[in-house]
C-alpha cells in the first residue's frame, strides 16, 4: 500500500516538474531581442483555390474601373453599354488634361520659388468641375441604358421608332381624330379634360394645374419627341386647314383640344399598330399609361438635340 503511494507521489512530483519546466520556457525572455518569447503553433497552409483567385481580381478591377455618376453619384460596374461607354471615357479624358495642366501650372510655380528662394507649398489636386449639362446627358443615357431600355425589352416596347413616319401614321386613321373632333365619336381623354374644367374651371388652364396633368397627355413610350411629332401633323391637318376652331372644342380652346384630347388618342392608335392591330384600343391606353415614364427619359428632347447638332455641324461647316 505504502509502495504504491510512493509510486503515485513519485508520478505527480515527475509531472509537476515537467509542468514548470514547461512554463518556465514558454516565459523566459529573449536575450537578444528582449522581447517575452512564447511558444507558437505551427501555421497551417491554406491553398486558395485558383478559380478565387481570379474572382478576387476579377472584383479589384472592377473597382478600380468603376465609375460614380456625377448627378446621381450611383456606382456604375464595367463593362458599359458602347454609347456610355464613350461618355465616360470623354469625362475621363476632360479629367486627365485637367490634371496634366494643373501639374505643369504645379511645375512652373515649384521653379518661380526655387528663382525666388522660397519653399514651395505642397501640390493638392484640385477636384475638375464637370458641367451642369455633362452631368445629365451621363445620368440620363447610364438610366436608359441600363434601367428603362431592359424594362422596354422585357415589356415589349420597340426599341427602335421610326418618327419619320409618324405623319403618314397618322392620316391612316384620321378620320376617326375628326369623329372625335366633331364630338361623334366618344372620346375618354375628352371626358376626364370637360370634367377638369367643370370641378376648376378657368383654373385649369394655370400653369400649375397644366403641370400636374401633362404626363397624361404623353403618347407613352413615343416621349415628348413622339408628342411633338404628332403636334405637328395634327396642327396641319385641323388648326392650319381652319377645322378646328374655339367653337367647335369649347370648352377647350382648339389648341388644347389637339394637345389633351388628340395626342393621347394618336397615342393609343399607334402604340396598337405597333402590336398589328391585335390589342383593344383600351389594352393600347393601359400600355401607353405604364410607359409613359419610359417615354419621358428615353425620347425627352431629341428634336432639340437634332437641332443642337445641326447647327453646330453647319457652324462647323461654314468654319471650314
């Protein structure tokens, strides 16, 4: 019994020694960096699969290449669309000559000091301005390219319209627009204006009320480009020609008959013909209804930027 205590005793003495040997060597100092030296594990090796790898890169320069909106400051992820794609790059380019003439300005000042004998300041970047109108043109053409012109695909919408031919369009069905006109055919658009002006009356015509209601008077998807090319066309066949006059579209004046009543009925009548002819006029007027926003962005003011170009082309040709 007493053989086997001293065994035991003779264990734990045994490890007790051990233990403070241990630990004696985990806290003794490091002479020559005296530094508290602690035992370490050894470090696994993790490999990183390659595909990871690559998709770390892949993420790093698409971070390096992506570009924030001036007007909306939404991040924008490469690869873009060819049109903002060039608008970009232009913005970019306006960057880089900034920044190389502002170096060399930095440049000629650091040798006037050295002339001077005077301690330079330090060179700080001086953040570009970007103009007003560069910064929409940026917003609006990333919005359609990438939010409404996806929209347009999934919903159906032409991606493409020819407003060449909306005149000819137009005098496929306009007997029905003087039917509507000479009040023989109902109109919807004519109800909601006569009932505008019975609950406001002159009031309808103030600047603010016209704001409120003008989306309702877009053709949809055809925009305000698609508005004023109907304008147009409906303004030769019935203001030019003496059809229309105040009498006739009273309470409304001829203008505003053509504008509230007539554009939006055009509207429904081509957005139909775009789907051959196999919708109800009202299935065409719910369509231009949800597409009107789309309109609005995508075909906003191309006839004045067509006017814009054309004369800065004749401008240009007349320089040389």
């Amino acid at each position: 019994m007493d053989k086997k205590r001293v065994a035991t005793d003779n264990c734990k003495d045994t490890s007790d020694k051990k233990l403070k040997q241990d630990t004696y060597k985990a806290t003794q100092l490091n002479r020559r960096n005296n530094k508290l030296a602690l035992p370490t594990r050894n470090k696994k090796r993790v490999d990183i699969p390659s595909d990871a790898k690559i998709n770390v890169t892949v993420k790093q320069e698409s971070k390096k290449e992506l570009f924030e909106c001036p007007n909306c400051s939404e991040l924008i992820y490469p690869p873009y669309p060819p049109k903002l794609g060039q608008l970009i790059d232009e913005l970019k380019d306006q960057k880089t000559r900034h920044d190389k003439r502002k170096q060399k300005e930095y440049e000629i000042y650091v040798a006037q000091c050295k002339e001077k004998k005077q301690t330079p300041l330090p060179f700080f970047e001086e953040h570009l301005e970007i103009d007003a109108s560069d910064k929409k043109d940026v917003c609006r053409v990333h919005k359609i390219e990438l939010l409404y012109k996806p929209i347009a695909i999934a919903k159906g919408y032409p991606e493409h319209i020819d407003f060449d031919s909306i005149n000819d369009r137009i005098m496929s069905f306009q007997d029905e627009l003087k039917s509507i006109l000479d009040k023989n055919l109902s109109s919807s658009f004519f109800d909601a204006a006569l009932q505008r002006f019975e609950q406001l009356g002159t009031k309808a015509r103030n600047a603010s009320e016209t704001l409120k209601t003008f989306e309702e008077y877009l053709p949809g998807y055809y925009g305000n480009e698609g508005s004023d090319r109907i304008m147009d066309t409906l303004n030769r066949l019935f203001l030019q020609s003496d059809y229309a006059d105040n009498n006739k579209t009273a309470p409304l004046t001829a203008v505003e008959f053509l504008q509230q009543v007539l554009v939006p009925e055009c509207g429904i009548r081509l957005i139909r013909q775009d789907k051959q002819n196999k919708i109800t006029l009202e299935e065409a007027k719910s369509i231009m209804r949800e597409s009107q926003e789309y309109g609005s962005i995508v075909y906003f003011d191309i006839g004045v930027n067509k006017k814009k170009n054309n004369n800065s082309s004749s401008s240009n040709n007349n320089r040389i």
